[in-house]
C-alpha cells in the first residue's frame, strides 16, 4: 500500500472515529498537509466514501466546511435466528432502519423449515436494497459458535442442530460475507452505537429474555472472551439448592428468574392449589400462561404473582450487586421481557444490589432499561459488518478494495 492510500485509510478511519469534521481539524489531528487533505478528501467524495454535510459555525473569518461518512456508503444486512422466529433488518451506515421483516415459525427441531425462512428472510431485505451495494450479513444466534468458520457448533434447545454452516449457507446463496455472533454479544453492540451505552465507555447489557445473557462493553469495546463464549450469566450459579437447568447444574440464574422460570413456578404452585388471578386470566387453561400475565396478575397485587416477581427481582439483583464488584462498570442495561414489567422488578433489582454490592461501587453503577424500541439482536449484527468493514482498513488493504459489493437480489442456485 502507498503512502496516499494509507493516509486515505487513516482519514476514513478518524472519521468514523469523530463524525462530522473538517479538512483543518483532520489534518491537525493526523498531521497532514493542508493541501494534501483537500485532494484526498476530494477523491473520497467522488468514491463514495465522504459526503459534505453543511460548515462549522464561525464567530468569524471563513466557515469550514463539514464532512461525514456517506450514510448511502452500504447497507447492511442484520439477523436474529431464536427459537421460533427470524428477525431481520437492512440498515445504513448511521443504523436507519430502511427495511425490516420477521418470519415465525412452530418450536419444533425443524432446520430445514428455519433454514429457508432464514434465507427468504434475506431474499426479502436485499431486494428492499433495490441494487444498492450491501457490506454483508451479520446474524446473531443465542447458542455456540465456531465464527472463523461460520458454523453454529450447537443451539441448546435442539439437539440435532449441531455443526451447521448457517455462514457458508448465507455466502454461497448470496454471495456476500457474512458474520456470526451471540445474540446478546450482538445487542450489546447496538446499545454501545445507538442506545444508552453512548453515554457510558463501560456498561454490562443484560438481557432477561427467553434466556438470560450478558453483553460487555470495557472502554467502549465489546468483550467476548477467549473463545467468544464470555457472558453466559444464565449459568451462573445463583442457588445452589435450586432446580436443575439444562445445562445440568443446579440453581442457575437461569433456572430460577428467566421468564421460562417464571412461568414454571406460578403453574406449579397453582396445581397445588395456590389461588391466584394467573388461572382466570387464562381461563383455567395453565399451559397457556405466559410471564405477561404473571406481570399483570402482580400489577393487580396478586399475591402468588407478586411473590414469584419480586423473587426472581432478588435473584437479578443479587447478580447485578457481584457483576458490579467484578467489572465496576458505569452502567448496567436491562433488556428483554423482564425489563417490560413497569418498573415492578426493577424496582427489587435496584434495592437489592445496593444493599449487596461493596459499599464503595454502591454510587457507581447505575441501572436502566435499554430504550432501543427495535430489536436490539438484528441492528447489532447489521452493525457488526461494518465494524469488520472498517477494521480491515487498519491492515493492508485499501479502501478501494474494502468498497462493499452490490446486493444479489437472487439467491445463487435459485432456479426460477
């Protein structure tokens, strides 16, 4: 690489970095040439890379002019494959939402069936991308991962998912790249770009859904951990003399205040003989209660309900009080169905780690619930691309060859 191109890539990288800027403050901070600033910045423009965005106010003299990344650079392609649906988003480079569409299916270990709702989910997205270039296709999977090769080595919930090569899948049918991540990796990515965690270089993103994960953020970067496995709050052990989960301890955060839990413990208790306003609301029928009707039934001060929440509160609290004395973040983010309950656990999580964190991080660390109206999950791996996108321009090659492709707005193979 010359030393023109390296200069290119540095001042695509500063602005990514800083947004809005102009030619004097990007030759102040790389030290460059005026002059030489102004010809590269003239050859972004024409390349697509840089977009002029208005001037910086002046108190005086000459405004100069202000650019910014071209949002219309590429879209991205974001997904969340759960258990039953297909989530995805085709986003700028600013995270606007320009298209969106979710596919749902029955929980049943059908891969085939989810693997073509997977594939048409992203038929649809990129022909929202009308021939636009596309950077690539992030998906993000509650469930472990080989992300070198692409492969989803194992999904909890369904045994013989084991080994897939949902990457390759997506590359060969679309011809793009594509990335893997953990679904709560992923979301904790969007609330670092685009949600709460711009306020704070160190945040813990919990999501208390389905299942109960943990994002990392530590100075402004996502952690994953060794393997990528970081953040499996789930499983860790919270009551040794809890249920058993199935991971196969005992007492896991999991087991005992994941919305699943929940739901266990009020059916359980009512096929005890527990009265509880749960049984009216689904009409006596207990396999169809679901952790929002838990909520309600304690909003109306049912007892049974009540207790079972402000538990599962303590449960979460206490997590909250040793991830605090582990990580000393600024900021924990709530997310997921547990986090939708008006306030009633929050209130329990908040009392609960003040009394059990050191007293010292007491004033620390905050909590919130992320306030990300779209799914977190697909907007995080849309975002991801981009990140691999301007990461490569830190190594050896150019931005002319990092330039992303244009979409296929027909799969590969398909034979129509």
């Amino acid at each position: 690489m010359n030393a023109r191109a390296r200069r290119k890539n540095e001042i695509i990288l500063l602005i990514r970095r800083v947004g809005r800027t102009t030619r004097p403050i990007i030759g102040n901070i790389l030290s460059i040439s005026p002059p030489t600033v102004s010809s590269i910045i003239r050859d972004l423009v024409k390349e697509k890379w840089v977009v002029a965005d208005g001037y910086k106010e002046s108190v005086g003299g000459r405004r100069a002019a202000l650019f910014k990344l071209n949002p219309k650079l590429a879209y991205s392609v974001g997904l969340e494959m759960s258990l039953s649906t297909i989530a995805g988003v085709l986003i700028d480079l600013e995270g606007r939402i320009f298209a969106r569409h979710t596919a749902t299916t029955e929980v049943v270990d059908d891969w085939p069936r989810m693997r073509d709702h997977l594939l048409s989910t992203v038929e649809t997205l990129l022909s929202a991308a009308k021939g636009a270039k596309v950077a690539g296709i992030g998906l993000g999977i509650s469930g472990i991962l080989d992300r070198e090769n692409k492969v989803l080595s194992k999904f909890p919930q369904f045994e013989s998912w084991v080994n897939l090569p949902v990457g390759n899948l997506l590359q060969e049918e679309f011809g793009l790249n594509v990335l893997l991540e953990n679904n709560v990796t992923a979301a904790a990515l969007a609330e670092l770009k685009y949600g709460r965690g711009r306020e704070a270089d160190n945040f813990l993103y919990m999501h208390m859904g389905k299942a109960i994960g943990l994002g990392i953020v530590i100075n402004g970067e996502v952690y994953k951990g060794a393997t990528g496995a970081a953040g499996e709050l789930g499983h860790i052990i919270i009551d040794p003399d809890g249920p058993i989960c199935y991971c196969g301890n005992y007492g896991c955060l999991e087991s005992v205040a994941s919305p699943l839990a929940l739901v266990k413990q009020a059916i359980g208790a009512i096929e005890k003989g527990v009265e509880s306003k749960i049984t009216s609301k689904v009409k006596g029928k207990l396999s169809k209660v679901t952790i929002r009707d838990i909520f309600e039934a304690a909003a109306e001060s049912d007892r049974l309900a009540s207790n079972i929440v402000e538990k599962a509160g303590e449960y979460t609290g206490l997590a909250v009080a040793n991830l605090a004395n582990l990580f000393n973040p600024q900021m924990f983010v709530l997310a997921g169905l547990l986090a939708e309950d008006d306030g009633f656990q929050l209130e329990t999580v908040r009392r609960v780690f003040r009394s059990r964190v050191l007293p010292a991080l007491r004033d620390v660390s905050h909590i919130e619930v992320s306030e990300l109206s779209e799914r977190p999950c697909p907007l995080g791996a849309a975002t991801l691309v981009y990140e691999e996108m301007f990461e490569r321009l830190k190594g050896p090659e150019e931005a002319s060859q990092v330039m992303p492709e244009s979409a296929t707005l027909r799969r590969r193979g398909n034979k129509k």
